[in-house]
C-alpha cells in the first residue's frame, strides 16, 4: 500500500503500459539519444493536462527536475539564493526534513521558512527580494509526513512573489497524481477561487509509468533558457539571458516516452484520477474515525495520506513539521515503528514514517481488511494509545 512512494499507479502490470514496453524495447530500442515523435506527444499530453505548463523539458528523477527548475530561476534572476520550507522534500540533495541536510548542495543557498505561515512566508519574501531567485514549495509535503498546504499559504507564495521579482516553483512530483491538472487545479484561492498558477512545475514518479522519469515545465519565457536557439531567449531585462545547456543520456529514452505517453493519455484519464482520490479521500476519513480520541491521527489528500502517532488532541489538522514533533513524544514514535511492524506482519506494506499511497485496481475489499487491522491494533494499544 506505499504505491512505491508515489511513483507507481498499478500492480504488477497493466495490459496498455506492457504492449507499449513491448512495442518500443524490439523495434525500436530503449534509448536513441535522440528527439522522437513519441517525446513530442508525450510532452503535449503533459501540456494539456497542466494548464501552468506552456513548455517542459525532459530529465531522470523528481531530484533532477527540482535541480534543473532552480538553475532556470537562477539563470533568469541573476540571484542564488533559494526560499524553502522545513519539512520540505524536493530531493536526494534537496532535503530540508530538519534544516538543511547534510548533503544538500549549495548550502549556504537556502533561506528556509514555516511550512503554512502565511505572515511569516510573506514577510520572508518581501525581506529577500533582489537576494532570493525563487520560492520552491511542495502543494502537499510528502516526505515530511503528507501536511497539506493552505490554500492562503500557497496563493500568498504566487502573489508574494510575483510582487517581489522571485519565481514561484511547485514540486508536484508527488502531488500530481492528486488531480487531473495536478493538486494545483485543486488549490483554490480564497479570495477569487482560481487555481494556483505555478511559474515552474516539477513532475516525476508516476507520469511514466514506473519508469524513471522526471520532467520540469512552466512559463515559456522562462524556460527559453534551455532554448539552444540564441534568438530565443529573451526577457524584460536590459542584458539578455544566455542559453544554457541540457544534456542528459536518457532524458528522453523512448521507453519512458511510450510507457509516459500511453500513461497520460489512456490510463490514467481524468475519470480514473478522480475516482482513486475520491476513494482515498474516504479512506482516509475512515482512519480518522477509528482514530478519535486516541493517539492516532491521519493526514494527507486524496490517495496519498499519513499516518501519525501523537500524545495531544489536535484541535484542528496538523499544519507544519514543527507542530508535529512538538506533539510526539517518545513513545509515539516507537509506536510508529510497532504499527509498522504489526502492518507487515499482516500483509500490508506501507512506509514506515506511516506514509501510505493507493494504487489504480485497489478494492473496498481490500481497504476494508486494512481499517480492520487498524481497529485490532487499537483494540490490542488501547492502554497506550487512549488520550
């Protein structure tokens, strides 16, 4: 039940996905090192779903496209510095669960803020115009315990920073896969109720398929960067922007491509998406509910939740990392890994921070086998875990 973390969409295999491994490993190759029609389709389909994104490029992993959305900040701004939050997972070398992690690159880069602080992250911002390039931000943090973010929170980032001369970045490498235009079609502002409109995008995980892809696109003006045309690149500033380079052995290897296009287009539809969200979101009431009045709590949207062991009542949901280890104490956490345990013991694999991710073909048959595991784990703690 942990998707693999996110990046997985089916089980073992799914009848489309396999013919088109099939029809691109025997005629054509895994990999060219060169633009194929099928990069173009799959780059459009991507286009059309995520209205944000009027350009992209191909790159291997969620961490590549984080990596390659700053240096487009970076080369548009002139500026090095970068805005983040704490808990915030963009990354193998863009950690920032408890500051920033030992091996981070460009340590001294980052400017770190509170996950769903609106005065806090507003005032962050307007300190640092003309230091910082951008904001980068997660809709939901992942690794930091699936926490939602505010719709105000993230509105005021886009506002903020537009107001301020940073780009905004949304990490959706996870978040994606929680609406048909990604979890920013579903983040409403509170004041006009549009959806948020991100300068960059990052994509990875799932969007191929289970193949290793990543994938970063936004403004056009912007990523004109990687345009190796030089009388592409253009802006409002006075000195002109310098292409920069892209390179990358299997960026765009075909079978990412096919397995991605056919992904986008025939599986993953918007009715699917919407159906295996609505599921997780009722899913995910139900381990609230058999968690009240205990130490157990849930967090998280759609088909992507995170459970959590707490020694207080939350009054309301659980808004940043801080607010989480201030509830925990030690027992909560050798909770965590006993539930774990007790998890595996009964055939359910989920991460063992509690993360848990469903995938297409999950059944009410098999959700409900997992509530009554949970129910039993209560039962069986019930002396620790009552508040």
């Amino acid at each position: 039940m942990s998707g693999n973390a996110v990046a997985i969409l089916w089980g073992i295999q799914h009848d489309k996905a396999g013919t088109a491994e099939a029809n691109t490993a025997l005629p054509t190759g895994l990999n060219l090192g060169a633009t194929t029609a099928i990069e173009f389709e799959f780059a459009q389909e991507i286009c059309r779903r995520f209205s944000s994104i009027e350009l992209l490029r191909f790159c291997n992993s969620g961490t590549e496209a984080n990596l390659y959305a700053i240096s487009v900040a970076r080369q548009a701004t002139g500026l090095s510095k970068i805005i983040v939050f704490s808990g915030g997972y963009h990354g193998g070398v863009l950690t920032f669960l408890h500051g920033v992690a030992a091996n981070n690159v460009d340590k001294e880069n980052w400017i770190i803020g509170k996950y769903n602080d609106v005065e806090g992250t507003r005032k962050l911002i307007c300190e640092n115009k003309g230091k910082a390039a951008a904001v980068l931000v997660e809709g939901m943090q992942g690794a930091g315990g699936c926490i939602p973010g505010n719709p105000e929170f993230l509105h005021t980032i886009q506002t903020t920073a537009k107001e301020n001369g940073l780009i905004f970045i949304l990490d959706e490498v996870m978040t994606s896969r929680l609406g048909q235009g990604g979890l920013q079609s579903r983040i409403l502002s509170p004041v006009d109720h549009t959806a948020l409109r991100p300068d960059i995008t990052t994509l990875g995980k799932y969007i191929a398929g289970g193949m290793t892809i990543g994938a970063f696109g936004g403004r056009t003006d912007l990523l004109s960067v990687y345009d190796p045309r030089p009388s592409s690149v253009s802006g409002n500033s006075e000195k002109s922007l310098k292409p920069i380079s892209h390179s990358g052995t299997f960026n765009n290897n075909t079978l990412a491509m096919s397995v991605g296009l056919v992904t986008m287009s025939t599986v993953y539809t918007a009715h699917i998406c919407s159906d295996l969200n609505a599921m997780g979101d009722k899913f995910r009431q139900n381990l609230i509910e058999i968690g009240r009045g205990t130490r157990m709590t849930v967090s998280g949207v759609g088909a992507v939740c995170n459970i959590h062991f707490v020694s207080q009542t939350l009054s309301g949901d659980i808004r940043c990392m801080e607010d989480l280890e201030d509830m925990q104490t030690e027992t909560d956490l050798i909770l965590k890994d006993v539930f774990w345990f007790h998890a595996i013991e009964r055939g359910f694999w989920i991460a063992r921070r509690g993360m848990l991710a469903l995938i297409m073909g999950t059944t009410e048959l098999e959700l409900g086998g997992f509530l009554e595991f949970v129910k039993e784990f209560m039962q069986n703690f019930q002396s620790v875990l009552k508040l």
